[in-house]
C-alpha cells in the first residue's frame, strides 16, 4: 500500500507560483489520450490562477476532444491542438505528464516547443517523470496529480471554490478508478474528503466517468471482448481503427476495458493493443505484477499498476512483445503484502 507520508517541497510550490505569475499567458499542454487527472488537474490550476489574475489555459495536445469529461467546470475553455489558434504563451505548465513526448501533436509537430527554451512547469505524480521542467513538482508516492494540486493551492493560499474542488475530486477519481486502486492511501480519502467539504459533488463525477457511456462503447466492448487472447499469464486484446470506424467509437471510449479484463483469474497482467499504422500503442494494467518495468522495457512507463509503451513493426514483432511480457509477468509478480510503494 502506499504510504500517506508524501508532502510537497513548498519552496518548490512557491517557486512554481513565482514562474506561474511572471507569465503573462501559460499554457497548459495535456497528455495524449487525455484522461480525468490529466485535464482535471491544469482545468483547477487555470482556476486558481485566475484568482492571481493569471492568464492560463489547458490544450489538449493531441487534439482529440475527450468528450466525456465536458462535465468539468471549465471544459467550454479548454483549447484543442488543430482545431484551435495557439495563443501566444510565455510559460507553458505539464501537469500528469511524466515524458514531453507524451504531448501529442503538440510536441511530434514540433519537438523544440518544449526544448526548454519556453521555460516548463512541471508537476506531476509519475515515478517514471525525468524531471524536465525549470520547477518540477513531481511526488511519486501520489495517487493523482490532482491531489499534488490540492497540496500546492493550500500553499499558494488559493481560495478552495466549488468548481476547483470540483475539478481536482474528478481527477483523483479518475486515477483512482473511485478510491478503489492499490495507490489509495488515507491521504487520498482525506484529501478527497477535505475537496466533499469545499463542495465538490462525486454523484455526477461517478456517473461521468464509470456509469454513462455512448453506445458505440458498448459495440466496441463487443468487438474486443470477442477477440480476447491469452499469452502465457497475459489477457489480452487488439482494436483497430476500423474497429473505432465500424463502431464510430474514439479511442477514449476503450479505456475502461483494460480494467475490466485486469485481475481475471489466472491473469497477471491485462493488455489493450490499440493498432495503427506504424505498430501498437499498448495500455497494460496489473494487480500484482509490476508493469511500469515491463513497459519501461520497451521504452514505456507509467506507474507499477498501469502502465503504456509502443511497439513499432509487424505480427513478428508483436508476438515477440507479447511473449516476452508474459516471461516479464511472470518473473515480476510480487508476494501478496510485498507490493511496492507507489
Ligand atoms: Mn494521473
């Protein structure tokens, strides 16, 4: 289990605020496949920050609107990469972004956006985070970055409103899968209890993000749930874009599915391999196996429990990755109770 014991540097919270306030326009580029955490957490930021009289905005770095996070107070603002003008910025802040390749189009259109040379505020909760930022908040023991903001505001003195309680309850939720993964500590429910207390709702955050769902998700349930595989102690999947096309499904909405197959017996790790024209980009998720090594392996990260890479090539290359992560698996299972703080 995790330890509660994390506290951020508030020298750090603070020089972030001298960074964030020096601005005069920050941006806030999202990680791809942007999920609850990633857009909730710059979404509360914007809105403390504006209590500074701070121009901010979150974008959505791959351009691909998460629809089913529009519930988020502040969401109507959000800019999306490609549909939207890039404003001019002088400041751009990562939140829950643990690589600036993880960026999107924003960085792979042009990778000198985040050289450094536009200074970087960097917070986050991925063990996996190189530190890249000129300010680096990052707490590996976090279950969210949502929860590395609420720490920060209470340094900042920011003003805990309903819609930035709002935002930052989603978020932890989100990560969290509703308080329920291995990474939630007491501090979590704390925190979550202290964002309840400033007037967040988790009625609709619940029905949001685990409950309401499109049909089209279910059609690409189907298709998924059909083409179940096993390799070795891996359970695993594949969707392709025509299976997104046939469904008229985005990618967001297979996200849940990974959980779903994660923890079936006999199982130690559970795999989406979402196919595209260059190979895979793989979502893998354990309950007792460590999947951040496994992806790091293949030039991925992510946390112990859920992990990402990408595999480029052909069938060969894909049945060698699936191979090997079974061996991985395997060899990577930990006693029950000698699980690694995460
Ligand atoms: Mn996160």
């Amino acid at each position: 289990m995790s330890g509660p014991g994390w506290k951020i540097d508030p020298e750090a919270a603070r020089d972030a605020l001298r960074v964030l306030r020096e601005a005069r326009f920050v941006l806030m580029p999202t990680h791809q496949n942007v999920d609850a955490d990633g857009l909730s957490s710059p979404l509360a930021l914007v809105h403390a920050l504006r209590q500074l009289g701070v121009d901010a905005v979150p974008l959505i770095g791959d351009g691909v609107v998460p629809q089913n996070l529009s519930f988020l107070p502040g969401f109507e603002n959000v800019l999306v990469y490609g549909r939207d003008e890039l404003p001019e910025y002088d400041v751009l802040c990562l939140v829950d972004c643990a690589d600036r390749k993880r960026l999107g189009a924003f960085y792979t259109d042009d990778p000198d956006r985040v050289n450094g040379s536009v200074p970087i505020v960097n917070i986050d909760h991925h063990v996996t985070n190189d530190r890249f930022g000129v300010v680096n908040i990052v707490e590996s023991h976090a279950a969210s970055a949502s929860e590395v903001v609420t720490d920060m505001l209470a340094v900042w003195g920011s003003e805990l409103t309903r819609d930035i309680a709002q935002c930052l309850l989603a978020g932890i939720y989100g990560d969290t899968l509703g308080l329920r993964t291995e990474s939630t500590s007491s501090r979590t429910m704390r925190t979550a209890a202290d964002l309840v207390d400033a007037g967040a709702h988790p009625g609709p955050i619940v029905d949001a993000l685990f409950r309401l769902k499109p049909r089209s998700s279910v059609c690409l349930w189907e298709r998924a749930l059909r083409n179940v595989q096993w390799t070795g102690s891996l359970i695993w999947t594949e969707l392709t874009p025509d299976d997104f096309t046939a469904c008229g499904a985005s990618p967001v909405e297979a996200e849940g599915l990974v959980n779903f197959l994660t923890g079936t017996e006999g199982s130690h790790v559970a795999a989406i391999l979402y196919a595209n024209d260059r190979g895979w980009r793989v979502s893998m998720r354990s309950v007792d196996a460590n999947v951040a090594e496994i992806a790091a392996e293949f030039g991925g990260g992510g946390h112990p429990r859920a992990a990402g890479c990408t595999i480029v090539g052909d069938d060969s290359v894909k049945r060698h990755f699936l191979e090997r992560v079974s061996v991985l698996a395997s060899g990577a299972t930990e006693a029950p109770g000698d699980a690694p703080t995460s």
